[in-house]
C-alpha cells in the first residue's frame, strides 16, 4: 500500500482511532530513537559550554538564592 492510499484510509476513520493510530505511531518512532541521543549532544557542546561567555554568562548566579516574588 502506497503512503497516499494509507493516508486516504486513515482519514475515513473516526477521529478516536486516528489519534490512536497517531499514538502508537509516535510510541514505534520513539522506541527506535538513539538511547543516548542526549548524551551525544551534550559530548558535542562540552567545548563551547566550558569557554563559551555568552553561554556560561548566567553560571556566576548558580548558588544566588533565588526567590520569586508574587
């Protein structure tokens, strides 16, 4: 089945079961993402964040106390 003719199919349904087919679609694509996805960017912007001023500008106020005001 070509990828227009599922999509004029899934348009016949119901909304219910299109969300639901939305769902588990999502749920599939999530499940094969890169565990360590994260980790690999984080590894990729280690430099920049160590000598970065403009990214570590805010790290001077890391031990501030904060309070919020209403």
């Amino acid at each position: 089945m070509r990828t227009n003719e599922i999509i004029k199919e899934i348009k016949r349904l119901p909304i219910q079961k299109r969300i639901y087919i939305i769902e588990k679609t999502i749920h599939s694509l999530r499940k094969q993402e890169d565990p360590n996805q994260m980790k690999k960017a984080a590894d990729t912007l280690y430099t920049d964040y160590k000598s970065d001023k403009e990214l570590t500008a805010f790290t001077n106020l890391d031990f501030e106390d904060f309070y919020e005001t209403r």
